[in-house]
C-alpha cells in the first residue's frame, strides 16, 4: 500500500515534529517543508498538514494544559476571532504557482524567527483589549487556514512580545489555538476538495510519536535555543526550494 519514499517521508515527519513540539508548536511549517522538499503536490500538502497539526497539538495541548503552561483568558478572544476565519481560509484553495512562493515566504519568515531567537528576561503579563486579541485570531486564523498552519508561528512571538502572556503561559495558550484553528481549516478544506491523501494514516502515525517525545522534551527542557536555530535552518532550505520552484 505504501511504498519506500513514504517510509522516507514518514521519518522526516518524525523528527520534524520532535523539533517542532519542543518548541511548543504543533509542526504544520515543517510538515508543508519536508513535502515540499518531496514535491508533493499542493493540494495533498495542506490537508496533510492540517490533519498532522491536529492530531500532534490534540496531545500536545493536552501536555501543556496539564502542566498549567496555558492562559484560558487569552484563548478565548483569540479563538472566537480565530474560528471562523480559519473555516473560510481553509475552504480557500489557492493555485500551485502562488501557493508555493507564499508559503515559502512564510516558511523564510519563521526561520528568521527561529535562527535570530535569543534569550530573554520574562515579564509580568500586559493589560490587552479584548476586540484586539478576538482580531489578531480572525487575522491568523485565516492566515492559517489559506496555508494549511496552525499560526503559531505568527502567534506565539507576538503575544510573547507584546506582553499578553508568559513565555511560558504561551506553550499552551498557541497549542491551544493551534488545535482550533487547524480543525476548522481542515473541515473548510475538505468542504472544499473533499478528500484526504491515502497516506496520512502513515504520515499521522510518525508524526505523533514525534509529538510525544517533543512535548516532553518542551516540558522539561523549556524553550532551548540550540533546538530553534535546528529548526529555523530546515525551514530555509524548504523556503528557497518554494520560492525560486527548485
């Protein structure tokens, strides 16, 4: 049923998953980075990634939440914004020869945010407007179902840096929402194409045993740098091959 680049494929998944979820993110950059290093076509790419996002950040969020790493105040407005944007931008299929430099500019982006990371003194939490937080969701939420991204690579530096939460109030609190907006871009996208790739159960499988060993390396080894710079230069080599069609 499955052949040998699967397997390949399926291996990458994994240890993608393990660099992402250490990081408290669910993965989806590096899923759409390591297929597209494949060249698997666009429309098996974002349903693919979304459903990975799903099942990684369905145990990650569960991890996170049970070691009180999430803000259940910051959720909620990010949500209700977030939910129905991620809906329509994952019923949104846009063609090959655009999504593919749009992504890898979003892939060249988040590897700047991970290869320029650096330490940082933690700050007690800002004071936020509610309308601002339900607008910044629907804008990434959007965002996020269009690419086929949960959005926490958008999320999770911007609430960080405008102080809405704690570093490590922001693990759980973007898992979260990675968990929501990828099931509602997912059920947009399949609205749309109405199908899923044959190999996800393959791909699924990889991906959350990555997500298991990840999530705990996050735990107990909060945010290490060295394993971010890792990430940022696999996500630079997919985004060249997206952007200049290689």
């Amino acid at each position: 049923m499955f052949e040998l680049i699967d397997f390949v494929i399926a291996i990458c998944l994994f240890f993608g998953a393990i660099l992402y979820t250490s990081v408290g993110h669910a993965g989806a950059s590096v899923y759409i980075a390591i297929m597209s290093i494949f060249g698997l076509p666009v429309t098996t790419i974002k349903p693919t990634a979304l459903s990975l996002n799903i099942i990684v950040s369905s145990y990650t969020s569960y991890q996170y939440v049970k070691a009180k790493l999430y803000d259940m105040k910051l959720v909620i407005p990010l949500l209700i914004g977030a939910i129905p944007m991620a809906f329509i931008g994952g019923y949104i299929n846009v063609p090959g020869d655009i999504y593919k430099p749009t992504i890898g500019l979003m892939l060249l982006y988040s590897s700047y945010r991970f290869i320029s990371v650096k330490q940082h003194e933690e700050k007690e939490p800002q004071k936020y407007k509610f309308y601002y937080a339900v607008l910044t969701g629907g804008l990434i939420g959007f965002l996020a179902g269009l690419t086929g991204t949960g959005g926490g690579i958008f999320l999770s530096p911007l609430i960080i840096f405008a102080g809405w939460t704690t570093t490590k109030g922001a693990s759980g609190t973007v898992a979260l929402f990675i968990l929501a907006n990828s099931v509602f871009g997912l059920m947009g996208n399949i609205t749309s194409i109405k199908s899923i790739p044959i190999e996800l159960p393959l791909y699924a499988l990889f991906a959350l045993l990555g997500g298991i060993v990840g999530s705990r390396i996050g735990i107990h080894y909060f945010q290490h740098i060295g394993i971010k710079r890792i990430l940022g230069f696999v996500l630079l080599i997919a985004s060249i091959k997206l952007i200049f069609n290689l």
